[in-house]
C-alpha cells in the first residue's frame, strides 16, 4: 500500500551565514532514528538555507527600509494595500512582500529567499548521496498566501531528485477518455503535506517523508516547470 | 512525535446517485485494516460526493453544452481562454470551468460540484460517529488550478469537525515579535497531502490521515473561512 508517513525533524541550532546543513539534517534524522533509504524525500524550510547562504540583510524596522527592501527584491509589484505588496520577485516567484521573512530572524534583520533555491536542493541532495550512498528526493518550502482563498500555505521554492509536476496528459480515465486534469504540481502538494507538521516556533526546520510513489522521482525544477511565465498567466 | 500517516483507500464501487457513502468508507477501512480513533482524518474526493447525491447531468460532448453547462454553475466568469474558463462558481470558489468534471464520468454525463460540501462533510461525520463511536475530521477536496503556478493541487471543497484555517495571530516568534504568517490554510495542506497517495484512475475515493495535531480539530467550514470574498480579493 502506498502509505506516506511525513515526520517533522527537530533541530536545536540556530542557523547562521557559512553553516553546512548536512551535518544538522543528518544529527536530526539520527535523533529521529531514521535511516534513511532510496526514495525518501526530504523537505527543508527555505528560512534556514537563506540563513545558512547569507541571504540575511541588516532591516532597521522602519516602513520605508521594509519597503526599499521589498522593491529590491521585486521585478515588479503586481498590487498593493496598506502595507502589503503582492511582488514578482526576481526569480519569477508571486508572492507577498517578495518572500521577505522579517519575523523568526534575528533582531535588527530580515531574511531574503534563496538566490537559486533548486541549485540549492541539488547541492543538499549530492552532499546527502556522497556521504550517505542514498537517492533522494529534496524540496526546499516557503509559505505563500494564494489568490481567492484565505490563509497561506507551503509550496516548493526548489527542488532535486524529483518531477516537481506529474505529467499525465495523454492518459485515460477507466472510461477510456483523457484525464481532464493533466499536470499535477507534485512538489507544492509536498511541501504542504510538510507543512502540517512543521512547528511554527521554526524548531523543525526539517522534514523526512517516506512513501512517495517512485514515478515522481526524476529531474526537473521548479524554476523550469513550476514557474508559470507571465505571457502564459491570465492574472497578472 | 507528530507523524502524520497518510493512507489511500480503495473501493471497488462505482458510486451511483442515491448511494451511502458511510458504508462503503467503513469496508474500505476495514480492508486497510485500519481501526479509526479519535482525531483521525478522512478525506474524501468530492468526485463520489457529488455522485451520491445526484449531481450528475447529461451532456452531449458538444462545445456549445459544456459551455452553457459552465455559465449555469458560474457567478460569473472572471476569464476566457480557448475552452478554459476560470470561472467564480455559485458557492464563491474560483476554480476552472466550474469544477465540472468532464472525465472520469460515465459515458454522456457531467458530474458537478456538490450543492455545500460543507454541509456533506458535516452529515458524513456525524454518520460516522453514529457508527463508530469516533469523533474524526472530515475533509471533502477537489482539484484546483492556481495562478502563476503550472499544475493544479488539491483543496478542501468541505470540511467538518477541524478547524480550516489555524489561526496564530496575536503569537510571537522564537525572539518574541509578532508572526508574520498568521493564517494557515490547514483544510487544504491536508487536501495536498491526501492527493500525494490518491490514484488517479478513480479508485481510492477516500484517505485516511492519522497524526494531524488536535489542536487543529474543532468547527469551522470552508465556505465561511477559506473561500475570500471577492471584495477582499485583490485579483477579482
């Protein structure tokens, strides 16, 4: 039976500039009593790999330092109300504020996404094969708000080892007539799945999930397949 | 630890207008061997709700019927593009065409939406509990196109015995300022997650969800929390 089991992984450190994540994900699996195996996927919240890649800028607290930053980060911005932007980042991603966390960091600072969260995911998966001999699957997560539905919720902001989208045009219902619903965001239905378990207090920045079918196991990215180009969106 | 266990459910049946849905959920427990408790999740695809009660129309594969079949589901209709409509339905949700299922239908017909899946998820439960003494959560999903994201995603149509959003405003972060992200949609990562194991031919109608938090059961509804009103919305 295809069960899936998603377990939060905790991790006592405070995450900073220069840090490996290896060694903190493998202390956390272990703590876990996890081993790990082929096609187990591991999920990581994008907070601590900004942290650990230094996308962490000084932020006095003033709206207008909070938005010079936003704009900084933005392509650009696609609405705005009181002190909410709805941004393009640079990276194509639509989200609030340009992803920027100014809570959960350290005083005085403000947390950017990863510049490159997919080349971050395919760096994480390699050192985890190179010392550990497994094939995994990585998903690096942040929480976006979505159009016409209250509350956020967690999507991939990169990803390795995995086909982020589930490609089922050309199949058949058991009726015989093509699936209506084709493309299946595989990765962002992950990083939710995560996302339930996760500790708002940022203690589990990690999270190992096991069952996942071996089909999604692949290559793609999120920039790549995720990324819906504006030309191709009919809201913006 | 809170492990979340994610089980897909199999049935053989082929749901009719008029059909229960607590007994063929019970015997598809039954044949995972799994013994419900309180604070266990089950999730159903909307897919056999709306079959259950009927709301199954006739329809000829015509352009001309799908089109006038989509308009009368639709409040109105937000954009166009070839055959596809987003549309923003009688119950407040933004979705594609409607929701109307044009696959995996019996041959000549289209399944719509339920009439209040909130309403569907609420009785299901209280069947349930009149069953088996168990007091779980309900989740009703459909499948959900978004912006600016290729692929679509599971969402929480219904929901009955949880609470849709997990509301943390007012709580402070580890160095005790304010969250940032202050309302999760929990109805519908539990939706992404149940869809990570469902098979996509039809024949895992229900899922089973153990490990969810207890925190996060109580009463609410999609319908009253999730769904935004479009005065609210910044892209209406």
């Amino acid at each position: 039976m295809a069960q899936l089991v998603v377990t939060p992984l905790y991790s006592a450190h405070r995450f900073g500039s220069g840090d490996e994540l290896l060694p903190h994900l493998l202390t956390a699996l272990s703590d876990a009593s996890i081993t790990v195996e082929d096609f187990d996927l591991l999920v990581v919240t994008s907070k601590v790999v900004s942290k650990v890649e230094g996308q962490v800028v000084s932020f006095n607290g003033t709206e207008e330092a909070r938005e010079s930053l936003i704009e900084s980060q933005s392509r650009r911005i696609l609405r705005r109300r009181g002190g909410l932007r709805i941004t393009e980042t640079h990276h194509g991603f639509v989200n609030a504020n340009a992803g920027i966390d100014f809570s959960n960091t350290e005083p005085e600072t403000a947390v950017l996404l990863p510049v490159d969260a997919d080349k971050s995911a395919r760096a994480l998966r390699a050192q985890f094969s190179h010392a550990t001999g497994k094939t995994v699957g990585i998903v690096i997560t942040d929480t976006f708000g979505r159009t016409w539905r209250n509350g956020v919720a967690d999507v991939a902001l990169g990803a390795a080892g995995i086909q982020v989208i589930d490609d089922l045009r050309g199949q058949s219902d058991d009726s015989g007539r093509l699936l209506e619903v084709t493309q299946v965001a595989i990765a962002d239905e992950i990083a939710s799945a995560a996302n339930l378990v996760v500790a708002k207090d940022g203690s589990t920045p990690f999270v190992h999930i096991r069952g996942l079918a071996t089909k999604h196991f692949g290559s793609s990215s999120v920039a790549e397949h995720i990324i819906r180009p504006a030309n191709e969106d009919l809201f913006r």
